[in-house]
C-alpha cells in the first residue's frame, strides 16, 4: 500500500480560510506534525510517495487530498473550488504519471475538492458546496458510473468540505459531529460522534487515524472494537485541516 503525502510550504499561514479566523501558526511545529503523521503511515504499512518539493506559493499544497482522489487504480486529478489552489494539482500529476499510474483530471467551469469526496464501499457520496459544483459532480459521474460506482450528490452547508463533517468507519459506518453534517439520513448507517473534527483515516480493517483534539471519539470508536492512533495536527486544524486530507491513500 502507498500513500501520496506533500510537505508543507512555510506559508501554510497564508492558506485560505472560510468558517474559522486566522491565528498564527507555528510553521516548525507543523512540519514536526507533518512527519510525525507520515511516520503513523508508515508504521502501519504504507510506503509514503511525497509529491516533489513544497513550493511557498501555494500555501495549501500539503491538504494533498483535495488535488487527487484515486477509484480503483484510476487517479483523478480534480478542478480546485478555490482560485489560489488551482496550480497544486500540476506537480500531483506529474507524481503520479512518474507511477505509471492512469490519470484522468476534471476540467473548469467544473471544480471539485478531493475533500468533498467520501467512498463507502461502491458509492462516492459528493458534498456540494463552497468548493465542489454541480458539473464537477457531473464530471465525475461521467467518470466513474462506467467503471461501477455510484455518485451521490449531498448538499454541503455547514462546512468547508463533506469530509470536514463526515468519514466513514472500515465497516461503512459513516461517523460526524452532528452539528455539522447537513444531511445525516442520506447515508446507511450514521452513528454521531461527540466532537467536532472526529474524522478517521482507515489504516487497516481495524485500525483508524484520528487527531489528538478529539479524545472522547477516540475512545468511543475504540470501544466498537477498532484500534485508533491519534496524532496532533493542531496546526492544519488552525486553517481548516483534518486528518483525511494530508493524504491520499493508493490500495493497488
Ligand atoms: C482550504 O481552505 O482549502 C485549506 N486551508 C484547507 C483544506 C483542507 N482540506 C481538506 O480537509 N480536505
């Protein structure tokens, strides 16, 4: 198993924000996190691929997960909602293309975030929102319905991204903090997590990634039978980071 990962620019201070104020970010301590986290993936088996050199006009280029998002052995490069994130998915492709592996990319005036996407089994479910349209959504449809998925399209209103409120469990139970999730009765399963920011990385089928901040998560998704590691990403939480998306998990 790999893992794409991107280091920080050191103007990760300068990122865009949409629900939260700017505070001061300490830019060693998040490069300290940043390895830290790596390290967590590779502890658990991934071989971590970093997309080359951080670059400090683009802030944001460590969030790797919204520039790509993979469905089988098919990479999809997408269409960043926001302006100033638009070049980041440059160096994401030529990465991946060095791989060998197929790369599709969604073009404007579609734009969708890789953090808008959430896989449950066969099913892409899509938050429409702030950074994700009704064509990229489209795009991707066209994409993936041949290749046997299914894509549903799921309001966003609460948040910055579908995966800043919603993940799913390694058994498809999607878990989120209930304030924050829009529409909760579209998806099967829907158990409510007691804090913000409760999102989980699924590292094996019993193994889940969560961050420091959301002890009392933790503890409960432990007590349904998983092991969770916790890491403190406090840093990127400041520009409205989770753990999902400073990685991009390849399974093939
Ligand atoms: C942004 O607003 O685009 C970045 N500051 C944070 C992106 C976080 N991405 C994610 O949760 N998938």
């Amino acid at each position: 198993m790999r893992a794409l990962v991107r280091p920080t620019s050191r103007k990760l201070a300068d990122g865009e924000l949409t629900h939260l104020e700017r505070v001061p970010v300490d830019i060693d301590l998040a490069e300290q996190q940043w390895a830290n986290y790596c390290d967590a993936l590779r502890t658990w088996g991934f071989d971590t691929i970093t997309v080359s050199g951080a670059d400090d006009d683009l802030p944001d280029e460590v969030f790797v997960e919204d520039a790509v998002v993979m469905f089988d052995d098919l990479a999809v490069l997408t269409s960043p909602g926001a302006e100033t994130r638009r070049p980041e998915t440059d160096a994401v492709g030529d990465t991946l293309g060095s791989l060998g592996i197929e790369v599709a990319a969604l073009e404007l005036p579609g734009t969708l975030d890789g953090g808008d996407v959430l896989k449950v089994d066969r099913t892409v479910y899509v938050g429409q929102g702030g950074r994700t349209n009704g064509e990229g959504i489209r795009q991707l449809r066209a994409l993936l319905t041949p290749r046997g998925w299914t894509v549903v399209g799921v309001p966003v209103t609460k948040v910055l991204h579908l995966k800043s409120a919603v993940t799913a469990l390694p058994d498809g139970t999607v878990i989120g903090f209930p304030d924050e999730v829009d529409h909760p009765e579209v998806f099967g399963r829907f158990l409510p997590m007691p804090e913000k920011g409760a999102a989980v990385v699924v590292l094996s089928e019993d193994t889940v990634l969560l961050a420091a901040s959301v002890p009392k998560s933790a503890a409960l998704i432990e007590s349904l039978g998983y092991r969770v590691i916790s890491v403190d990403i406090s840093e990127f939480e400041k520009l409205e980071g989770c753990v999902t998306c400073l990685s991009v998990r390849i399974r093939s």
